[in-house]
C-alpha cells in the first residue's frame, strides 16, 4: 500500500500538469474577450475545484464582472452583481500584485461581510492579471475549504497565461479585432437610428385629432306643446315613419272641456236674461240699458266658448311633414304635464342628414370650412364615412359630456350610403400638414404654457 502512494501521486501531478498545459493552450485560442471570460470561468474546473468563479475585466482602470460560471449571461443589477462590483473596488482593486491572494470573510470590510456569507463564504482567491505592470482584470474564486499552498502555486502559474492570453486579445488591431467590429457596428447603428429618428420628427404629418360624434337631421321640425296641459297618449313609435297629418300625440282635454261646457252653459243663462229683458223692455223702458249690458255680457261669453273651442282644436298634435318620428320612450312622457312650446318630439326627413362633432376645446385645430371629416361609427368601426366641415360654432359650449367644446356641422360626401339618424362614434377631423415633432409636442406644449405661462 505505502508502494502505491508515490505512484498516485506522481499520477495525480502528471494529470494537472496536463491539465494546466490543455487550458493556458485553449486560453490562447480564444478570439474574443467574451469567448475567454466564459472560458476560464468554466474550464478552469478542470484543474482546480471552486464553487464559483467571476471574471473581471478592467474597464476605464475599473474592475467590472464580465462573466460567471454556471450561466451564459447575467442580470446587470442583480445584488449578487452589485456586491461583486463592491468587492472589487474597495478590495480586489487595491491587491496591484501578480500572485494570487487568499481572502476570508472576516477580512473584508463590514459592508461586504453580509453578502460574503449570503453568496460565498469558506475562502476566496483573487488571481489578478498583470502584464507590464498593468492590471488588465482577474479570475475571483470561491469554495467552502481553504487553498492549499500547492494550488495557490497552480494559479498563479495559470494566471500568468491567463494574463498573456487577455493581453493578446485587447491588443489586437481594430481592422481584425472581432470584438472591435463588433463595438463599431453597434456604434454605427445607434448613430444611423438617432440620425433616422432626428430626420423623421421633421417629416411632414397632417394634424388631426379626435371627437365624438353623432348623425344629426337637417333641417329638422321640433314638435311642441301647443297647450299648458298632461300628455295623455303618445300615438307613435320613435323611429316611426309618419305622413303629413298623421296624429302624433294627445294632449288630456279635461280641463278644457270642461271650461268649455261651463262657458257653454253660462251664455245660455245669458242670453235667457237677455231675452227676458228684451221683453220687459218693451213695457218698462227703464229695462233697455239692462238689455244692452247683457248684449254685451252674451259677446264676452261667446268669445270664451270660441276660444275654448279653439283650445280644444289643438289637443291632437298632428304632423305637419312627411318624416321619421325621434324622441325617447313614450312612457316618459305620458302622464307629464307640459308648457306651452316645450318640445315633445322631432320630425326629421330621413334623407337629409348631416355629421354633428363635438370638439374640446383643447383640441381644436382647423375648423375651417372645408375641412376634410373622416367618421367610424361604433356599431360599425370598419366602416369610413367622409364629410367635409361646413359650419363651425364662434363660441365654445358645454356639449352632452359636460365638456367645453365646439359645435361643427359637417356634410357627407356625394355618394355617401344612408347612414341611420342618431348613430354615433368617432370623427377625426384633419388640418394642415405639420412637422411630425409639433404633432407629437403640441398638447404637452399647450398644458405646460397653460400651467405655467410662457
């Protein structure tokens, strides 16, 4: 058994001698600076056991983690990343020494303790890469037992080629420098995308916005109450085709009817008087002057039971045009007591229609005549209607969305399908062609100028 031992050993030391041959030879075939970090990360294995192991690579005479055994790529903000970044400028970057230097955690300041023993704890081992005095990075190592001396002697030996290898690559002259070409492609295609988007906030756009709408009757007949009266029934349906002087509603006549009777009644009296003293008149001619007085009381009782009658005429509203009926629901009315010329209903001819908008005041842009309208409606959105403005309102109103806006009429294009009275959606109305920088700064533009005045 004691025969053996020099034998395993003299096995054990031939086959890292291997090892550390294979791996300073592999490191000197990388072509890349990413290709050898992920390299020594990974393979180092071979000849050493680690827990972890991190690449660090001195950027801007920084020390900044480049790669991490174990993982192709890596979180930039991740805490395991901001505690090595921590370790490496309060104590990794002041080791300026080629030989690697053993660290344990009641070393490291008291800020980097924490993390020590949430993400490495047993020992750690910094091998810095050293060329012409010049730290070039270094390979950080992890794992729970201490580093034997015959191991430190292992990394330091392999840091040297380490350090050689690296120095190689980030010597390399740009015009065959994989890594360089790299850098200057990404460089030229953020330059040729800032240039490309700058060019673009100067191409010409047509300035339009957006603004609820409806399709609204031309010209439309508003039906009122002729009377102070109850509506008793409604005799169409909304919607309804109606012809001239068809009946549209009834107005309750009680009331009048019955000032109609008693008025009635009352000149009857009247005029028995005054035929009785017509008669007396004849004997006493004291009794003329009373049959006068009646005469003129039986005019003033006519003229009530004419206007009465009048009154009565004007309960059956009827239409006077051919149309469509629009109003709510019948039974909102019914039973309502109404005044004189409040509106019940519309008539409307259904073949004349036009668009009605209704834009904010915030974003009103030209409301010129002869603005180009194009409308989707909401139970329809593939479907595009053109209009053109032709009137626009001189003040701003409180429109049915309790928001400030214009009003703006707009005619359908010849040749436009019928399109339903009272369908709605959303009209975007265009304007002038604009750089497309205003068009994207204008409302931010106006809030701010609002907000604070300049």
């Amino acid at each position: 058994m004691t025969e053996d031992n020099p034998a395993n050993e003299l096995t054990r030391q031939l086959m890292g001698l291997s090892s550390l041959i294979q791996l300073e030879n592999k490191s000197r075939q990388t072509e890349t600076i990413a290709e050898f970090g992920f390299f020594i990360v990974n393979e180092t294995r071979r000849l050493l056991n680690y827990h972890q192991a991190v690449f660090f690579k001195n950027r801007s005479n920084r020390l900044l983690p480049a790669n991490i055994s174990g993982v192709p790529d890596y979180e930039k903000n991740a805490p395991y990343v901001k505690w090595l970044r921590k370790l490496a400028a309060k104590t990794l970057r002041k080791q300026q020494l080629q030989s690697p230097s053993i660290f344990q955690g009641q070393e490291l300041p008291e800020n980097l303790q924490k993390g020590w023993q949430e993400w490495s704890g047993g020992a750690g081992i910094w091998c810095p890469f050293v060329v012409n005095r010049k730290l070039l990075g270094g390979l950080w190592l992890t794992r729970d037992n201490d580093w034997q001396e015959a191991e430190v002697g292992l990394l330091k030996q392999l840091s040297t080629s380490y350090a050689y290898s690296l120095y190689a690559l980030t010597t390399r002259t740009k015009w065959w420098n994989p890594e360089i070409h790299i850098h200057i492609g990404k460089a030229f295609i953020r330059i040729a995308l800032l240039a490309a988007m700058t060019a673009a906030l100067f191409i010409p756009v047509q300035l339009s916005v957006l603004a609820p709408a409806k399709v609204a009757a031309v010209d439309p007949l508003i039906v009122t109450s002729p009377l102070n009266a109850v509506v008793k029934q409604i005799h169409v349906r909304p919607n309804q085709q109606v012809k001239k002087g068809q009946l549209l509603f009834t107005l309750d006549d009680t009331e009048l009817r019955n000032r109609y009777n008693v008025a009635g009644k009352t000149l009857e009296v009247v005029e028995a008087e005054y035929r009785k003293s017509r008669q007396q008149s004849l004997l006493m001619t004291d009794k003329g002057s009373d049959a006068d007085l009646l005469k003129a009381k039986i005019k003033s009782k006519e003229a009530e039971v004419k206007f009465t009658l009048e009154k009565l005429a004007l309960v059956d509203v009827r239409a006077e045009k051919s149309g469509i009926v629009l109003f709510n629901d019948p039974n909102d009315w019914l039973g309502k007591p109404v005044a004189v010329g409040e509106k019940i209903l519309i008539l409307a001819d259904p073949d004349k229609n036009e668009l009605e908008i209704h834009i904010p005041v915030e974003n009103a842009v030209n409301l010129e005549p002869g603005a180009k309208v194009r409308m989707f409606l909401n139970i329809d959105p593939t479907r595009e209607i053109n209009a053109e403005i032709y009137r626009t309102s001189y003040e701003a109103e409180i429109s049915e969305e309790r928001i400030l806006s214009f009003q703006v009429k707009a005619r359908f294009a010849s040749g436009t399908a019928p399109v339903r009275i009272g369908y709605r959606g959303t009209a975007k109305i265009f304007g002038k062609e604009v750089p497309l920088y205003y068009y994207l700064l204008r409302r931010p533009l106006a809030k701010v100028r609002r907000t604070l005045g300049v």
